[in-house]
C-alpha cells in the first residue's frame, strides 16, 4: 500500500470516521509485517508525526515516515503463554489514546473499542493509615502534618528530620487493598509499600542498627550507614544490609528477595545467604534457594507493571485482586496449570485488563461489581 494511502486511514483512524472497508484495508496492512504495527503505534501516540502527516505534503509526509522509523524501537506490550515446555506468540497488544488494538495470529484480525466503561475498577491509588505510637490512627489521603511526619499530596509520608513531637516507640504504616505507598524513613531510607502491605518503624533507630518489620511487599532504597546496619524482619527472616536498593514479598509463607544494587545477608533461624545484585531468594520452610524467576519480575511492580514470568493463573488473580480490591472465582475445569508470560501496565482500568486477557488466552474473565470469574471461553 503506498504511503499516502496509510497516511489518509491512520488520520481517518484517529479522528473515528473509518468506513468498514476502509478499517479492513488498514487491518490488512498491519498484518503485513511487524514493522507496520510498530509504526501505527508510534504514529497514533507521536503529536509530532501526526503533524507532519496532517499537512498532506509529500516531502513532509516522506520526513515523517523516516522519524517514525527511527523512533520505532520496540513493541509496547506483548502476552504470550506456555503449555509445557512449548512457547507459542499469541499477540500484541497497542494502546493509544483511549483506544486498543489487538493483531493476532488467528480469531479476529482487528478489535477496536473506546476505553470508556460504563462500570469499571481504577487501579490502585496512594492511600495508607498510620498508627502513631502512642495508638493514634491517621487515614492518609492529603497533605497533613501529623505529629512529626508530613503527608505529602503525591502520595508519600516525610519523616522530618529534628522532629521533637514524635511519641518514642514503634509506629505502623498500612495500605490496604488498591493501594500504594511511599515513606522516608527517619535515616533517609526509602520504602514503597504494594497493596496490602505494612511497615513497622521506630521513631527514633538505635545508634547501632536500624531495623524494621514487613508483611505484604515493599522495595527499599535504604540509605547508607557503615556503623548501623539496616535489617529488615519478616516472621523469622532478617535481610541485613548497610546500603542497596532490593525488594521483599513476604505476602506468603514462602518470601522472595530480589535485590536490585549492592550486597545484602538473608537469614532465617537454619541458614544463611550473601544476596549479590540481580538474585532472587525464595524461601521454602527454613530452606533459602536461589529463584530462576528474573528480577525484572520481582520489581516491576515499582514501574507500574504487571509481569508475568512463567506464571499460572493463581498468580496472576491474585495480582489483580490486591491491586484493584476484588474477588476471584475460578470455575472448577480451568486449567491452572497454563503458565504465561507478559507484561501490562498497572495504571490500566481493569476490564481492560481483563479485555487482554480475554482476547489472548482461552479463557473468559468477567467483572461483576467487584467480582472476577474466570470459566472456559
């Protein structure tokens, strides 16, 4: 198809005024090679491009294509599952400005559909409650000063430093369900709470260690102290570091550490592990193995991803359940033991989340209120 030709049904496209043979033509076009579906992704998303390619000019058009071809680098999303041992593609996944558009390799070539629900699930928003302690509790949802610490408006608690009305003793941060949150701890650390997690801290750390507890997941970038080692407790696990950015899932009885910069000792009451950058422990009773799971799986929940790596369906509603605050009921003859593989960002509403997967697995994922059923497609 001659350029020109593309030009004119991609901008037909983007102001919505396709005629059913003119949406096949474009479809056809996209199925012909790769490229093409990278450069419509990049064309629709490129306020730039667009401009260019509004102006109708050949010469400027030709300019165009070239500075799509040079930021075309890479696809935006991709989904792919694994029965055993064998790996088949079964899509790609585009997203642009309140649209989706998905190119597979059998079913239906093209959906299109408006991202606009009449009922629908945000993802997770900056929302915890703190338990001072002295037993006083505090929703954070604004900009407050509470006793020491100031809530900041983009969702994050600041310790402040020389602080003098902080109550001695150990204070909690929690986040509920659908919901995420950052703290500075009093020594400059830096601790991002997933959904459904906590935090214990004193006001005050010892001058010879700093230690605090967790339940659920949280990513630390603790701040360097060579004379006060940094340890962080989850049940009969310690994590000691002096200065590292890693991660801890204690959501289940078997934790997971990944640990993203510097060196940290992982120990439980039988064993002991040096964790060196880019390792993943898991933990299995009192047992520490090293994980084959990468750890760009285990933070990509810091970059607003959902990642799944080899993963059955357990894992991946649990996912949604703790980030949108819902239900899942999986009917009896699923399957559960398919494992998938791909990525998807986290800041999407969740039908359209559930939409991908739909379109992409055999299954049937479905939201009632605030419910997930997942059956047999």
């Amino acid at each position: 198809m001659e350029r020109n030709r593309v030009t004119n049904l991609i901008l037909k496209y983007k102001l919505s005024s396709l005629t059913d043979e003119e949406l096949d033509e474009l479809t056809s076009w996209l199925k012909e090679k790769p490229e093409n579906v990278s450069a419509f992704s990049s064309i629709c998303k490129d306020k730039e491009v667009l401009e260019a390619f509004n102006t109708f000019e050949t010469a400027v058009a030709e300019d165009a294509w070239e500075l799509v071809r040079k930021k075309v680098t890479k696809k935006n999303v991709f989904f792919r599952y694994y029965r055993y041992v064998a790996a088949v593609s079964i899509g790609l996944l585009l997203s642009f400005t309140g649209y989706y558009i998905w190119i597979a390799d059998t079913g239906r070539e093209v959906v299109e559909k408006n991202a606009t629900k009449a009922l629908d699930l945000f993802p997770a928003k900056a929302e915890a409650r703190l338990i001072t302690s002295d037993g006083e509790e505090h929703d954070l949802h604004a900009a407050a000063h509470i006793n020491g610490f100031t809530s900041l408006e983009e969702g994050s608690l600041q310790y402040e430093e020389g602080a003098t009305d902080v109550p001695p003793g150990i204070n909690t941060l929690m986040t509920p369900e659908a919901a995420v949150y950052t703290m500075f701890l009093p020594d400059g650390t830096k601790a991002m709470l997933n959904a459904s997690s906590s935090l214990e801290f004193p006001s005050k750390f010892a001058s010879d260690s700093r230690v605090v507890k967790v339940t659920g997941e949280v990513y630390f970038e603790v701040k360097s102290d060579k004379n006060r080692p940094f340890v962080v407790q989850s049940d009969d696990l310690k994590i000691k570091v002096l200065g590292t950015k890693f991660n801890i899932n204690a959501y289940e009885q078997n934790k997971r550490i990944a640990l993203l910069e510097g060196k940290v000792q992982v120990e439980n009451l039988e064993n002991k592990k040096i964790m060196m950058p880019n390792d993943v422990i898991i933990t299995r009773g009192e047992e520490l193995f090293k994980s084959n799971k990468s750890i760009e799986r285990e933070l990509s929940w810091v970059d607003d991803l959902f990642y799944f790596e080899k993963d059955n369906l357990k894992h991946i509603t649990t996912q949604l359940r703790r980030w949108y605050g819902v239900d899942v009921e999986i009917a009896p003859q699923v399957n559960q033991n398919v494992l998938y593989t791909g990525k998807i960002s986290r800041q999407a509403m969740l039908t359209d989340v559930l939409d991908i997967l739909n379109y992409l697995t055999n299954l049937k994922f479905k939201l009632n209120e605030k419910k997930i059923t997942v059956t047999v497609n």
